[in-house]
C-alpha cells in the first residue's frame, strides 16, 4: 500500500525550541535535490540568499544609524535625572 510519502521527516531534535535552524541551514543542497526536486532547490536557495541579505543589511544598517544618534546628538540633550521640588 502507497501511502505517498517516500522519504519521512527525521524526528525534531531535543533540545532548545529552534535546535532545528542549525540542521535545516547546514543541509547540503545536493541531498535536497535528490530528495525534493530543483524547484525546492532553488526556492531554498532563494530563502538562504534573502536570509543571508537581511542580516548583513540590518547589521550594517545598524551600525550607521547608532553611530549617526552618537555623533549627531548634543551633549546637552543628555536626559537629567528628576529633581523634586522641596
């Protein structure tokens, strides 16, 4: 009896909630291909690249901007602690 599935998931490792990103990103595109086909091949690989482009975006993005409020905020715009009146 065929039930469709040919290659089963392995089980979800124990562990941490997200100890599957490292498995699922160390996963080499040749086995996926030979388990899944080019179209998830390339659809995978376009997941990685817009991954990979997000991160070194917002950290350099970050970078910028938090060195951009240091250099162009004035020192006497520095928040006060509060004083009550007596």
């Amino acid at each position: 009896m065929f039930c469709g599935i040919r290659f089963p998931s392995p089980p979800s490792p124990a562990g941490l909630p997200l100890s599957w990103v490292t498995p699922v990103v160390n996963f080499p595109e040749d086995k996926l291909q030979e388990l899944r086909g080019i179209d998830a091949t390339i659809y995978v690989r376009f997941l990685r690249g817009c991954c990979k482009y997000i991160c070194s975006d917002s950290i350099v993005s970050l970078i910028i901007l938090v060195s951009l409020v240091f250099r162009l905020t004035p020192s006497n715009n520095l928040p006060r602690p509060i004083s009550y009146p007596h």
